[in-house]
C-alpha cells in the first residue's frame, strides 16, 4: 500500500489551521467581554470626574499613602518571593525526598485557598498573642497590624507564581553545561552564577513581575494582617473599597485607573527587559 503524503502550503488565502476564523472570533469575543471592556469601563467612570476633581482625589494625602504601601511592600515581597522561589523550584527538581509531590501540590495552595481565609489564618499566626508574633513581640518585634505583616502575606500568596516560572527550566537545563564548568575547575558558586542563573533569568523577572502585579492588588489575605492604619497599613485596594462603600463610584475608578496604569507601565518594564534578555542570551 502506498503512503500517501499531504502536504499542507501556507499561502495567503489558505488556512492552514480547520477552524481559524471561528477561534480567533470567539477569542477575541471573550478578550473584549473580559478584559477590554471592564478596563474601557473604569476609564468611562473616571471621566465623571473633571480634571481638577481626578488630580485631587488621587493625590490626596491618604491615597498616596495607599499607593506608597501597596507598592512598597508588593516589591519587597516579590525579591522575597523571587529568592525563595528559586530555591522552592531548585530543591523540588534536583532534590528526591519523601513526600516531594505533596511539596510540589502544597506550592499552589495560595491559588486554591480562599484570600480571606489566608487572612484571617496569618493574622492568628502573626499577631501578638499568636504562635509567631508572640516570640517576636518578645524581643520588641510587632509583625501584625505593620507593613512587615502586609509584605508576609504578599509573599504567601505571591511564592507560586516564582516557583511555577522557574522550576519549567530547571526541568529543561541540560546540566553538561554544569559539568562542563566543573571540569574546566569552576566552583559551585561560579557555576551557579555564571551558568545557571543567566538561563533563570528571563523567568526569575517573569516570577517577580507576576508576583508583584498580585501584591498590588492584593485585598482579601492582606487587610486582615493590614490593620487598616491610616497612614501607616491602609493599603491602595481597601481604599477603592471605601470609596465603593460611600457610593463614590467615580472616586474609586480614579483610584484604580492609577493602580491600572502604573502597574501596566510596571508590567512592560519587566517584559521588556526579559525580552531583551533572551535576545542577549541568543546573541
């Protein structure tokens, strides 16, 4: 029997994938009804508000605070997250030990457990009377109701987003580029810096730019822990709550509208230094 051979030409005209049309239309459907029409609409319900109104609300005393803490303590979450990731991703595959796969599932439990119930959990945990902020309050270390409590609970629910990013190319790291560099005389050091982590890199900035685009919108796991300080822990998205709570719809949307902008800003930063990265690392 003859093999028959199709071949497939990808002309202009020819659609080389059954069903193209239909796909891109139902994905772009579900992109505009998901995501570009709520984000058209906070810009709609800020425009309410006229120029002098929107400077006003957004620079106000105590929304600048929100916006100095929410940021703050996501960034200093995500370098936590970004450390502890690697080492979560390097130990889950380099490493067999009983009881690996339940480590590897626990990884993603921030994702499945409900935020307000992570709140409610590290508050006990941290608070004074709880098993860890009591040892700490006895040395003078107040960690709930303080930024150091908003940034634990960031790096709880920001860890996986690291670990998910890096551990993929640790798994695809072909390690003769480490036995290379250990029979050229390298140390572990050495080779861990000079040859591992280049080819982490680009997923080391992803893991960070995803964990902190989480901790600044952050609500459920952080107001709990929070204390909602004015000044001092009241944190971006609260506020927005607050104004919501007061029918003042316009002052909410202006408030996320600047979260929105800067944390896209942020956003491309990131993605344009990783791709610039890996274009480095090709080159």
């Amino acid at each position: 029997m003859e093999q028959q051979i199709v071949k497939v030409k990808n002309k202009k005209g020819v659609k080389v994938i059954p069903g193209f049309g239909l796909s891109l239309g139902v994905t772009l459907a579900m992109l505009g009804c998901l995501v570009l029409i709520p984000l058209a609409s906070i810009f709609i319900s800020a425009a309410q508000l006229s120029f002098g109104e929107f400077i006003e609300t957004v620079t106000s005393r105590q929304v600048v605070s929100g916006y100095i803490v929410s940021f703050s303590c996501a960034f200093f979450a995500a370098l936590i997250n970004v450390v502890f990731g690697v080492i979560l991703a390097w130990v889950l595959v380099r490493y067999e030990f009983p009881g690996k796969r339940l480590m590897d599932g626990l990884i993603e439990l921030p994702f499945a457990l409900p935020t307000a119930v992570a709140g409610i959990s590290l508050t006990y945990l941290y608070s004074d009377q709880g098993w860890i902020g009591a040892l700490f309050d006895k040395i003078g270390v107040k960690i709930a109701y303080t930024r150091i409590g908003i940034t634990i609970a960031m790096v709880f629910v920001g860890i996986p987003f690291v670990v998910r990013a890096v551990q993929p190319i640790l798994e695809k790291l072909d390690r003769q580029y480490e036995e290379a560099a250990a029979m050229l005389g390298a140390g572990k050091l050495y080779t861990f810096f000079r040859v591992i982590l280049p080819e982490l890199f680009p997923a080391m900035l992803a893991g960070f730019g995803l964990a902190l685009a989480r901790g600044i919108g952050e609500y459920g796991s952080v107001v709990f822990i929070a204390g909602n300080i004015p000044y001092k822990t009241q944190i971006a998205p609260l506020l927005i709550m607050t104004k919501l709570e007061q029918y003042k719809y316009a002052d909410a949307t202006a408030i996320a509208l600047v979260l929105l902008v800067i944390s896209f800003l942020l956003m491309l930063v990131i993605n344009s230094v990783q791709i610039y990265m890996q274009r480095f690392s090709k080159a």
